[in-house]
C-alpha cells in the first residue's frame, strides 16, 4: 500500500499552530514511508472562505518547510461537488439514507428537553427531496463501531447511540461529514491524521466509508493543544496564528521542532534535535493521549537556543526584515539612510546572544541609527537620580581625555569615575547608558560605545546632563 496522506484547512482565518502540527505529522509520515501528501483546501463555506487565507495556508506550509511543488495540490474541496452528490444520492438509492423535514424545534418539542438528538422520526416516512428536507444517514440499530486508531488504541461506539446524521442539507450540497469522506476516497487518503476534536466524527464517517463500500483509512487522532489554564487554545482568547509566530520573529526551524514535541518526544533526554532526527524517530504509536501544552516561554525559550546556534552571517540575514520592514512586519523607527550595515554587522554578535525573538532586535540597535535616543520615561526616572548629573559631568572629561576610543579605556574610565565617588561600575554606568542608548537594558555598554563613536557619545551624553535640573 502507497501511503496518501492529506492536510485539509479551510481559509476561514489565519493558519492556527494546531493546524502546523497536523501538517507536520501528516508530512513526516509521507517521508517516511515514500508517500504523498496531498493538500485539500476545504473552501465550501463560501460565506467565510476569502482567497488570501487560502495563499496565507500556502505560504505558512511554506515557511515550516512543506515547501509548494513538493505535494499534491492544492485541491479544493468545492471541485469535488458532483462527487459528494453522487455519493449523496447512491446512500439515498440504496437505502442508507433518507430524507427528512424535522426542524431543531420539533425535534426539542417531541423529547421534551434541549439535550436530546434527532430520534429517527422521518425514517419510515419515505419522504423524496424537497425544500426544507435534508438527507440523513441510517445509523446501525444494533452493534457498535470500533475505531482502529493508531495514537487511541480502538475505541468503540455503540450504535444505538450514534444518531441518524444529516449528509446533505435541503439544497442538496454535502455537510462536512459527507463531503471529507468522499474527497479521502476520490483521493486515494489512506492515513487520516488529525485534532482529537475530530474523534466524535470518526464513528459516523467510518460508518460512511463502509456504506460507500470502501475500507477505512488508518486513523490516528492527536492530542489536543491547550493553554496554560489547560483550555483549548482558541483564537479568540489565545495567540494560535503561525503567521503572527513568524513575524514576531521565531525561527522556522525552532517553530516545527517545537510543535513536533506536543504530544511527542524524541528519545533520550532532549527535545532540541536535528530535524532529521525528527524525522527518522517520530511515530504515531508513540503520541501521548494527554493534552499538549503549548507553552510560549518554552517556545521563547527554543527559539533563543535556534538563534545563538545560528553564525553571525545567518543570524544578520534573518534579522534582515526587522532592520528594513516587510508588508506584514513594520518598519524600523529609524530613516532608512541612516542605516549602516557595517554598524550592525559589528553590534549583531551582542544582540545574539541576548534576544529571544528577531523583533526584538530592534529596540537593541535602534540607538546607532537614530539622530537621539529613544525617550523612556521609566528608564530616565530610574537612571538619572541623584548624582547623575555629577556622574555624566565627570564621564564626559573622562572619556573625552581618552586617546584610544576603545571598549577597555571607556570601561576603566568609568569605573575610576565610580571609584572616585565609592560606587561600583554599575550604578556608575546606569545614567550613562539612558544618556546614550535611551534605556536602561540592552547591548554590552562599552562595546557599543566604541562602535558608536566618540562624537555622538559625547554628544549624548553632554545633551542628557542638559535635561537634568
């Protein structure tokens, strides 16, 4: 058997992590057997679907290294209509399915509560298509449905539970539960990798496949990602976009490695590996049951660990759309001719072993580029106390005495500045470093005062003292 797997999103929004995982699973298990992977666009919800989410699905994939011209498709779901009423009308002929006009109201009146699912009312009314009846599927009386499912195990349901589903609605167009299964045979889907939200489906969509005299895929059914508050993430209230993850500057390589891990270890005591190793190691029979975690400062943390194992070439290169701006990352605050790549390629080792997100590297270099430094209140409040004045007066001869504009004479110079007031280098560079920078964190001080160069240290640092009362 020629394994065929399938991703299949719909472009309702933008690309959710859960969403990246799936497709990761799904592209690893085609790799690993010399399979495909077949991409379906399920853009039947013509109200919702908008053709920018679709390039947005498309290039997400692309970024996490499920690269276009490398899989089958994209196909898309509204293609295969004539299939899903085909197959519709098939159910209906052989008496799989029938139709019925029951509306949610009379089904809530007969049972008398709002809990209750549809009760088989309509089967024995032999009711044809018309307006206001939709077809349903004649669920089993009796036995149960036993799911083979590779992370699951075989759950089992009980028929008499399942409830006579609707497979096409008045108009004749497919529902979901229909119209997945259809395109997996049309396909040729063999694997069927996805959300456990999907599980309670599964029953009635094998229940299809069988009906439709076609073998079931192999099911395997993740575990759902959660919050730190152990609830499912969603969009509303959680940050779940894989687009909004790339622009804020994690790295396509810490982003999948870190995924992979939710709901799944590699062996040994690591979790940062090789994507090879991912590769050569995952299963689905080895996919923890438990809700994953997704876990941002972990991610953060990842992501951090992906940089500084970057050179100083690659990390200048990722760096390069915060630096300049893109259409989805915001421009720099600083006059484009202002930059100086040279200026940067000397300050960037510094930043690298610092940031934790590329965006970050902004805020750490703007002060090169700027003709004065940002204005933080909070860092000039804490930096420039009492003493400061003094503390900047006396920076200001001593580095301006100095021969050599160098990271070790700056350095001595202001700590002989602290020693001749009983303060350590610390608090003796604290006003020296809003003076020059804006703020009070960032870069090696004296390093990037030598990079930064003596006038408009100077400059700086002359200004500043002139803002204090």
């Amino acid at each position: 058997m020629t394994v065929r797997v399938r991703f299949a999103p719909s472009p309702t929004g933008m690309f959710h992590v859960g969403g990246a995982r799936s497709a990761l699973q799904n592209w690893i298990v085609a790799r690993q057997s010399g399979g495909a992977f077949v991409l379906r666009i399920e853009d039947t919800d013509a109200a919702r679907n908008r053709p920018e989410w679709t390039e947005g699905i498309i290039s997400a994939l692309d970024w996490i290294g499920i690269e276009r011209g490398t899989y089958e498709g994209p196909y898309f779901q509204s293609s295969y209509a004539s299939e899903h009423t085909a197959a519709a009308t098939r159910l209906y002929g052989e008496g799989r399915a029938y139709y019925c006009d029951c509306t949610r109201d009379d089904i809530v009146a007969r049972a008398g509560n709002t809990h209750t699912g549809y009760d088989g009312f309509c089967r024995e009314r032999a009711l044809g298509p018309g307006e206001g009846r939709a077809l349903r599927f004649r669920t089993p009386d009796e036995g149960s449905t036993v799911v083979v499912d590779l992370v699951r195990g075989e759950p089992t349901f009980e028929n008499k539970l399942l409830e006579d589903f609707v497979i096409a609605r008045s108009n004749g167009t497919a529902v979901f539960l229909l119209a997945n299964v259809v395109d997996d045979m049309t396909m040729g889907i063999t694997h069927v990798i996805r959300a456990e939200e999907h599980l309670p489906n599964t029953p009635k969509q094998q229940l299809l496949w069988e009906a439709l005299g076609v073998k079931p895929p192999i099911w395997a059914h993740v575990p759902v990602i959660v919050n730190e508050k152990r609830q499912k993430l969603s969009k509303r209230r959680d940050k779940v976009a894989l687009e909004s993850y790339r622009d804020e500057g994690y790295l396509a390589a810490a982003m999948r490695n870190y995924l992979m891990l939710l709901g799944w270890a590699p062996t040994g005591d690591r979790e940062i590996v090789p994507w090879q190793v991912v590769e050569d190691e995952f299963k689905l029979e080895g996919v923890n049951h438990s809700p994953a975690f997704f876990d941002v400062k972990k991610l953060r943390a990842f992501n951090g660990e992906y940089i500084r194992a970057l050179s100083s070439e690659e990390f200048a290169a990722v760096c390069a759309p915060w630096l300049g701006g893109t259409e989805t990352i915001p421009a720099p605050p600083w006059d484009p001719e202002s930059f100086d790549m040279q200026v940067f390629a000397d300050v960037a080792p510094l930043a690298q072993t610092r940031i934790a997100v590329l965006s970050e590297i902004v805020d750490y270099v703007d002060f090169f580029f700027l003709a004065e430094p940002v204005s933080d209140e909070q860092s000039w409040n804490k930096a420039m106390k009492e003493g400061a004045a003094e503390i900047l007066d006396a920076a200001t001869a001593a580095f301006g005495a100095l021969e050599q504009w160098a990271a070790e004479p700056l350095k001595a110079a202001l700590e002989r500045v602290g020693e001749e007031r009983g303060l350590k280098l610390g608090k003796t560079q604290a006003p020296v470093r809003v003076a020059v920078t804006g703020r009070t964190v960032g870069l090696p001080l004296f390093e990037s005062l030598e990079v930064l160069g003596r006038e408009k240290t100077l400059a700086r640092i002359v200004a500043a003292r002139a803002k204090i009362s």
